[in-house]
C-alpha cells in the first residue's frame, strides 16, 4: 500500500514505552483530524496490525468514532505519518461515494432498499 496516494492527517496519540493492559498498543490513537478541519474522536480500536512494507514498519488501524463512523487510519514508520484510508458509515464507503463533500460528518447517505 502506497500511504502517500491517501490523505494526510492529524493525529493526537500515545506512544507506549512498555506493556501495560491500558495500552495495548505501540501507538494508541485518540483523535484525528482532516485537513479541512473536521475533527473525529475515537471510542475504541476495533482492529490493529501491523506489517513491513518497503524495510518500514507501517501500523494499520480500524476505529469506531463518535458519530458511529468506522475509519481506517494508517501510520507509517518510515515517513513518520499519519494517513485516512477509508471511512464508512452505515457499509458505505464515504470517501468513495463523496470524494467532494465539504464535510463527512454532514453528508446524507443514500438510502438502501431491502
């Protein structure tokens, strides 16, 4: 996976300097902001892993947010940065199906017949 080809964003993060059950994780995001401001506060990693790409380690986590959205965060260890992969709400990939909208958060979704 190229990380450049995603959307850089900003993340506010703890790093852990050894195991404790609170921290689970190498970095342990909280919050995340895209570049046109929107904020997303993280309620808890829903899945995490990480893998060698290019002799750097890149660490690759599923987060469910406030606003019930389900995004994918990407750190990579080689340019020491963050990235946004996806995001979904409701199945729907927001970031594909509105590749324009101003704000994720205030985009209606289309409503699926069953």
């Amino acid at each position: 996976m190229k990380a450049e080809l995603y959307e850089p964003v900003s993340v506010l993060f703890v790093a852990r300097g050894f195991s404790r059950k609170e921290l689970p994780y190498k970095f342990t995001p909280y919050r995340f902001e895209r570049q046109n401001g929107e904020s997303f506060k993280i309620i808890r990693v829903s899945m995490y892993h990480n893998d060698f790409r290019g002799g750097a380690q890149q660490f690759h986590y599923t987060v469910h947010t406030e606003g019930d959205f389900y995004c994918r965060l990407l750190f990579d260890g080689e340019t020491l940065s963050w990235r946004l992969i996806e995001v979904k709400k409701e199945g729907i990939n927001l970031l594909k199906e509105c590749p324009d909208a101003d704000s994720i958060k205030t985009v209606d979704l289309p409503v699926r017949a069953c």
